[in-house]
C-alpha cells in the first residue's frame, strides 16, 4: 500500500480538483473526489492519523500550476508526504476554446519540473492522475488530438520518475461505454457525482486500498 501513517496527502490540479473549496480554509477539500477519498480513508484507515490538502485552482493549466508551485506544494506546513497530481485538460481545452494550444513538449517540460522538485525538496510519493474526456457533447471527439499525446506524456512521467499511475481516461471510457450520456459529466470533462465517485475509487485503487 501506498500510504504511510501520519501521511499528509496533497492534492493539486484544475477545476475538476478544485470543486468549490473554500480558499480562507486551509483544510477544506471541496465536494469533489478529494474529499470521497479522504472520507473513505478516514473510515478505512482510521489509526493512520492521515492529514489531507487541497490544492486545485479551477482553470489551471500546468503553467498557472507551475507558477504557483513552490507555494502551494513545496512551501505548504504540514509538510506533504504524499501528492496527488490531475493537471492537462486544459491545456487541451484552450486549443479550442480560445486558441491557445500547449504543445505537448511544453506540457511535458512544465510537469517534469514540479516533478523533479517534489522529488528533489519533498521525497513525496507521487500519485499522477490521467486527464481525461468523455465524448460528450459531440466535438469533444476533436480532442482527441491533442490529449492522447499529452496521455503519453503523462504516462512516460510516472515511469521516469516512479510515481504511481491513475488510470483515469480508461476508467471512464469503460465507464461512459456502459452509462453514456451526461451521467458522469455533463460537459465531458466536470465531473458528476458518480464521476467523482469512479476517480476517487481508482485513486484507492492505484493506491493499493481494498474498498
């Protein structure tokens, strides 16, 4: 298993992270699935004394990340022992909403140097989350392009630096092939509550928790 008594889980990304957290709370986790996961955990391991974080700023991208890394990842007291990584969507989704494309080597460079710090100054164990997208609406599909590449480059991070994959963009296709429509996203990208729910349980999952 992944974590570790007295761990202090960080969890950073965009808007699907994110979910409505109150900033003038440090603790406060949102209602996305940090917070289904660090409830889970509270419940399955409640002697391991576990401390959860989150980080996510809705509409990030892995610049606007990287920007504020050293103060929300690497400055942060209590120190994170564990952070969890869900960064790329919109990277891909300024292509086409605004014209503003990331290519997949910037992608790749910005990641590997929040990488390499949490390594170098934390020693955190790393979860990396896929970004993910359904097809639905209809030109979702076109994404396609641009984030299997950055999927890739996702992939080719969590070996380089041994950190623990989350199979996400999988996960939910299985998922979407057996419930399509807007059942877990209504926009292809936010998730709905069973959205949450299948992240939440892949993280435990991936993190070698038995639910």
């Amino acid at each position: 298993m992944l974590l570790q008594k007295n761990d202090v889980i960080l969890f950073q990304g965009d808007s699907v992270t994110d979910c409505g957290r109150a900033r003038d709370n440090f603790y406060d986790l949102g209602v996305g699935y940090p917070l289904v996961v660090s409830s889970m955990l509270f419940h399955k391991l409640a002697d391991y004394h576990l401390t959860f974080i989150n980080r996510g700023v809705s509409g990030n991208r892995t610049a606007e990340m990287m920007a504020r890394w050293e103060e929300d990842c690497l400055r942060l007291d209590p120190k994170p022992t564990v952070v969890s990584i869900l960064i790329g969507i919109n990277d891909v989704w300024r292509r086409y909403d605004s014209n503003n494309p990331t290519s997949v080597e910037t992608f790749q460079e910005q990641y590997r140097s929040m990488l390499q710090s949490v390594k170098d100054k934390l020693g955190a164990r790393i979860l990396m989350l896929e970004p993910f997208c359904l097809p639905n609406p209809e030109d979702r599909k076109a994404w396609r392009e641009d984030l299997d590449p950055k999927l890739q480059a996702v992939r080719e991070l969590a070996v380089e630096f041994g950190a623990t994959l989350v199979p996400l963009d999988g996960a939910f296709a299985a998922a979407y092939a057996k419930r399509p429509g807007t059942y877990y996203s209504g926009d292809g990208v936010h998730p709905s509550y069973a959205g949450h729910g299948l992240i939440a349980a892949e993280w435990c999952r991936a993190a070698g928790i038995q639910l």
